[in-house]
C-alpha cells in the first residue's frame, strides 16, 4: 500500500507505541492493553529514528525531509525517497496516522 506523501502532509505517531533506545539502537515496540507485543518490535535504523522522533512535533513530510538533509549526508531525492518509503512502512505497520487538521 502506497500513502499519497504530499509533502504538506503530516502524520502522528499512534499513542499505542513506545520508544526504547537500547545499546545504540532504536526500538519500537507496539503496546496493546498492558501487553507488549514482542513478535512486533521494529528496530530503526540512524535515519528512520531521526524521522521516528519529528513525528512527535507534528511536521509536514517538507520539513522531516529538510531535518533529514541537514542532518544526514544525502542528497534531495535521496532524503525524499528516505522519507516517503519510511512513512509507508509505518502506515502500513500500523505505528501512524495522517494528521487531520
């Protein structure tokens, strides 16, 4: 399943999902009722932790894809494809949903 990333679109991070930042690595781990489930834990990688955590300010595609610019060594389409690819799998994994404003 594709998303449309217009890049004026933004996207929220469910509230059913923590965050853990183990030995150097960035983990997501759904949490359903008290219960985590471990079948599903997500682990990122430098990039897709850096766009996981602008999630939490509500930023358009636009603004993570320019963060990503300027803290990675990538070039416009790279970050873009980085980006758009990301939020995909998120969509699809049930970690985000768009923003309605």
């Amino acid at each position: 399943m594709k998303v449309d990333n217009d890049l004026n679109s933004k996207f929220q991070k469910k509230e059913n999902i923590v965050t853990r930042h183990i030995a150097g690595e960035t983990l997501l781990v759904p949490i359903y009722g008290e219960l985590a489930n471990m079948e599903r834990i997500f682990t990122l990688d430098p990039v897709a932790a850096f766009i996981w955590e602008q999630l939490d300010d509500k930023k358009s595609l636009k603004d993570i894809r320019d963060g990503v610019l300027d803290a990675f060594d990538v070039n416009k389409e790279q970050a873009e494809t980085d980006v758009a690819e990301f939020i995909d799998e998120l969509v699809e994994a049930g970690l985000i949903d768009t923003l309605i404003e």
